[in-house]
C-alpha cells in the first residue's frame, strides 16, 4: 500500500530537518566559521598569527623529543596543525586572566586523548610554543592567559551552539548496540564522557525514554528568566546573557519545526539516566523545567 505524497512529506520531512540541524551543529563546522572570520578580519593581523601559528605547531610536532613526549605528540598525528591553529584560537579568544589549565583543558579536548593530563600536558605545550605570534599572553604565578582580540557574537553564539546538540525534532534512532542511538548522523557512546565498552548495558530503557514526546509552553516562553545567581562580574552577566540568548533562538526554533521533539538519553557510570541538552532541558533549573510540557499528554487515573 503506498502512502499519499502528503503523508510520505509528514513522515520524512521531520528526519530531513533533523539531518541538517545536526549538521548545522556539528563541531566540524567550527573550524569553517572561524576561519571565515580571520580572513574576513581587516582591523587586526588574525590571519598573519594564524599563519604563524600553523608554523610554530608544525616545527613543534617535527621535533625529537624524550620518548614519552614522542609517544603523545604521535597521537595528535591524526590532527592537522590547521585545525590545532583554530582550536587555539577557539581556546583563548576573549579570555582575560584565564588560568592556563582551564585554556589547556579546553583545547586539550580536542586532540583526542584517553588520559587527560596527556591531554592537558600537550595542550599546554602547544599554547607555549604559540605564544610568541601575539594573539595571547602567558603571564603570573599561578600562570594566566590573555587575550585582546574577540569574535562577532553571532560567531561566538554559533561556538557556544556547537557545545551542546538540540533536543531531536524527529523520533531518535533506537539502540541497537552501546554506540549508534539518539541522533541520526552523530554517533555517540551510550554511556556519557569518554566511557565506552561492549558488555551489556539497558539499551531497552533508553529506547522507551527518549521516544518521550515534549513541547514547550507557550505561555513560558512569555516570561523573562531571572537569575537564581547574583550577577556581580561582568564574566557571569555575560555567561547569564549568552545562555538566556541561545535558548531563545533554540527555543524559537523549536517552535518553528513544530513545537514536538525528543531527548536522546544516556547512561552515566554510575547508572543514571540523562537527557542530552543545555538550552532546553527538563533536567536543568527550575525555569526550564517549567518550560516543557509533554507534546502528548495522557491522564493516568482519576477523571478531569
């Protein structure tokens, strides 16, 4: 029996939408946007300290080093040193007075470690030898991070975006194995963080989870968040506007896909069930909480 073309469009359009949110999210578009904004950058010299430094990390991985250090700068061999380049520029743009392990931390995130302090100690490494192109300073004791130069907002946002996926607008894919459910082009591991192995785990109770329909409230979307924090520097005003910012636009977007979507769920190590957002979430403070409704309500007991 063949659908209508109507019903075929209702049933695909949605995992088209998906498709190219995930897209459009994914970390691998953040290389493409910062690059766009050095090139584009004709106030300051963005572009000669990129250059310099896709130089300095590609004389810092050239070289013989102790064995050990060998063995960690072999590992980021799967990396160009371009992309290395716009992570630095990802880790320290805006950053004053930052402590270094918290730029190491983030930068190290990317070069794809198991051990973190191989990941923090070779992202330190690389912010070193990066230094004297001028984009940023190390400087203090303990040490600290520096930088003048800022990004647009909207290329900011977009970073900010790419941190955390979107609930899904389209049912998510059912686990089959501890690696390929949620989302229907990214891939990700059951079990949140770096964890991951073959044994069993209760793949069941994901699926029944995250095919959870909810949708927002209208009537919240009304109501301007306040902060549950006192907002006493400029750091978290600007953090507290940032995520007030972005959930608007998610949330917005939401609506326009049809205010109905789901949350990919994982594991933790410790056995708990968590919902995968930041904007939107029914596992986060209490304003978001009470923006979420279920798209498909039911009764259980009583009468209205």
């Amino acid at each position: 029996m063949k659908l209508p073309m109507s019903l075929l469009a209702q049933s695909i359009l949605p995992r088209i939408q998906q498709v190219v949110r995930e897209d459009a999210q994914s970390t691998k578009n953040i290389k493409k946007k910062i690059l766009e904004d050095i090139n584009h950058s004709i106030l300051d010299k963005r572009k000669m300290m990129y250059d310099m430094m896709v130089i300095a990390i590609n004389e810092y991985r050239h070289k013989e080093y102790f064995e050990r250090k060998n063995k960690r700068i072999a590992h980021i061999g799967r990396h160009t040193s371009e992309e290395i380049a716009v992570w630095v520029f990802q880790a320290v743009i805006d950053k004053k007075m930052e402590p270094i392990q918290n730029v190491a931390t983030r930068l190290g995130s990317h070069l794809g470690f198991q051990n973190p302090f191989n990941a923090v100690e070779t992202a330190a490494e690389i912010l070193a030898v990066c230094r004297h192109v001028g984009l940023f300073d190390i400087y203090g004791n303990p040490l600290r991070i520096d930088c003048g130069l800022t990004l647009p907002l909207e290329t900011k946002d977009f970073i900010e975006r790419t941190r955390y996926l979107d609930p899904l607008v389209t049912q998510p894919k059912d686990w089959t194995t501890n690696s390929n459910g949620g989302y229907l082009t990214i891939r990700h591991s059951a079990l949140l963080g770096n964890e991951y192995h073959k044994e069993n785990l209760c793949l069941d109770v994901l699926n029944i989870a995250q095919k959870t329909k909810f949708a927002l409230d209208i009537h919240m979307l009304d109501i301007k968040e306040e902060s549950t924090k006192p907002l006493n520097t400029l750091k978290k005003k600007v953090a507290f506007q940032t995520r007030e910012r972005i959930t608007n636009q998610v949330s917005q977007e939401l609506l326009e896909a049809g205010n109905c979507f789901c949350f990919q769920h994982r594991w933790c190590f410790r056995g708990r069930l968590y919902m995968q957002g930041y904007y939107v979430n029914l596992q986060s403070d209490s304003f978001r909480k009470a923006a979420l409704n279920f798209a498909e309500p039911q009764l259980i007991g009583g009468t209205l």
